[in-house]
C-alpha cells in the first residue's frame, strides 16, 4: 500500500485542495522510493508535488497554480466579483423586466468572459522554461565562461540577439527568455511579472492577459453606461440617487475599475504593433531609432504572432506523472 493510501480522507482532500511543494522530494528522488533523509517519497505522483520552489503553490491537484503571496490577486479577483454581484442582486431584474433581457444577457457574457481570461492569466504556465536543462559536469561550480553573454546573428538586427546562462536555473535562456525572481523560473518571451494576477505574463498567457484587459474595459464601460442610465431615468434625480445607493457604489467601482487596465490596454496595443514586450519597450525606449529584431515587419503580423500564434506544450507539465530524479525539478545551489 502507498503511502498516500494510508493517509485519512481529510488530510488526502486538503493535500489535493492546496498544495505546497516539498523541496526535500525533488532532492531525494533516485528512485528507490525512499529519500536520503530515510523519508519514504513513494507517495510522489505528480510533478507539481516536487516542484523545487518556495513560491508556488497548487490548487485542485495541480490544475491551477498561484503563488504564495497572491493578496494583490485577490484584490483583483474581487474587483471582478464585488459589481457583477451587486448588479445580478440589485440591478439586473429591473433591466430584464423594464428595459430588455438582452441588457443583462450581455453583461453577463461579457463578465464571464472578462473573470474567465483573469483565471487563464493567473494560474497558466506563463511559459517556464525547465530547470538544469544544461547541466555542467559539476553542477555547483559553473565555468568562468558560462557568466558570458553570447551575441548570436539574427537577420533583422545587425547587433543580433544576445543569450545567457541562467545561474539560478541552470539552463541556457532563449532569446527574449528572462528570469523571474517571484515566480523563481525563467519565462519565455518575458514581457512582465504582474502583481494585479500574481504570476509572470509570457508566451504562453500573453494572450489571456490582453483578453482580460480587453474585457476587463468593455464590462466596465457597458457597466458605467448602465448605471447612468438608471441614475438619470427619472426625472427627480435626487430621489433617484436616494432611492439607489447600490447603483452609485456600482458607478464608483466601475470607474476605479475601468482606470488601470484602460491605461494597461492602450499600452500593449501599441507594443503589440511594434513587436515588442513590455521589458523590452522599457528598455529601449529612450533609444531614437531602436532596431527591433523581433519585429515581423508590419502591425498585422505582429498582431496575428502576439494573439494568435499556437501556444504549444507546457515544458513543465506539472501534472504529468513524476519520474524519480527528474532533474527539471531540483535545485543546485552553488
Ligand atoms: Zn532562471
Ligand atoms: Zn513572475
């Protein structure tokens, strides 16, 4: 019997519910089931049970993922929440009998969608590039030479692109690949660590993100309409505003909400037509004709590769089966 079996329901169903990764079971696994330390590891299953960091955190057997310090998520979260409640409790039976069930039926779909690419930014693998991908021979001593930066030829810059080693991952980074000290990995194609959804966004939640800026201002603007409408139906305004205090504290949320990602928005529309990532943009903007080498060429196709391109696989796949000593989950310090 394994060891998980022999484990109370509760204890199984809290593991299962919350899980933080245990370090020590990434550095025992040989194999043998039982670790340096005498501990049996062979109730290991699944990759996010060994994951080798101290920011991670599972949910639902592995099938989300935030970090530990995810406050600043949570305010987000509820800022989604908090008005669309207000509105379905308050609001929304006066618009479907009054006005038209149309009203609610597409503010509703437009907050679905809005909380859905939130949930999709948050918990997906932004694009983590594995752990010891390139190991040295030593691993706890890196050659001088790997603290190089290596410049490689790129057709569309004559400066080329650059690649460095990571020393905290131990694998060489692609181009545009850069280490995140938050989420304690390397992300591809970084373009920033948001605190507002608690994890990086790169390659392969890019697209959710815009997604979520995208509906995130589209709620809010058909909220704030509606709430304008209602305020002034009547002709006795002040009754009005007596009568509805939900529909004011709906008015100010939407307009706080509406602010940040507007701005966000406008933002990445403009990097996204100009091929580049937000890090990048930082980086170079003072610069007065920057030669962007990961430009395609024109607005559309930087538009179709930034939305539109295939995600691919997770490098990671933290659900898959564990193999005992899978190295892409220990940690060499040096
Ligand atoms: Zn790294
Ligand atoms: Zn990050």
């Amino acid at each position: 019997m394994e060891e998980n079996d022999r484990k109370p329901w509760f204890i199984r169903l809290v593991e299962w519910l919350v899980t933080f990764p245990d370090e020590r079971r990434s550095q025992n696994g040989d194999g043998d089931g039982d670790g340096d330390d005498g501990r049996d590891y062979t109730d290991v299953r699944r990759n996010y049970q060994v994951w080798n960091s101290k920011s991670q955190v599972f949910v639902m057997g592995g099938r989300f993922r935030t970090l530990k310090r995810s406050l600043r998520g949570w305010i987000t979260f509820s800022c989604c929440i908090i008005p669309f409640v207000l509105f379905c409790i308050f609001e929304a039976s006066w618009w479907w009998h009054k006005i038209s069930p149309g009203v609610v039926i597409t503010f509703v779909y437009s907050w679905i969608l809005c909380t859905a690419s939130f949930i999709k930014a948050s918990t997906r693998d932004p694009g983590f590039v594995p752990h010891n991908v390139h190991l040295t021979e030593d691993p706890y001593n890196i050659p001088e030479e790997y603290r190089n930066v290596i410049s490689l030829p790129c057709s569309t810059s004559k400066k080329g692109v650059q690649v460095r080693y990571c020393l905290t991952c131990r694998s060489w980074r692609m181009p545009r690949t850069f280490h995140c000290s938050k989420c304690d990995q390397c992300i591809s194609i970084h373009d920033h660590h948001c605190v507002w959804i608690t994890n990086c966004v790169g390659e392969r939640n890019y697209a959710y993100f815009f997604a979520f800026l995208v509906f995130a201002v589209f709620s809010s603007t058909y909220l704030i309409v509606l709430e304008y409408v209602r305020l002034f139906y009547n002709d006795d305004v002040d009754t009005t505003l007596s009568n509805t205090p939900v529909t004011l504290l709906i008015l100010i949320m939407a307009h706080i909400t509406i602010l940040y990602p507007l701005l966000l928005l406008i933002l990445h529309v403009s990097l996204i037509a100009k091929g580049q990532t937000t890090r990048e943009y930082l980086r170079t903007w003072k610069i007065h004709r920057y030669d962007n080498p990961f430009s395609m060429g024109n607005i559309l196709k930087n538009s179709v590769y930034a939305l539109c391109k295939p995600r691919g696989y997770s490098a990671v796949s933290s659900r898959a089966r564990y193999e005992p000593g899978d190295v892409r989950f220990r940690r060499f310090e040096s």
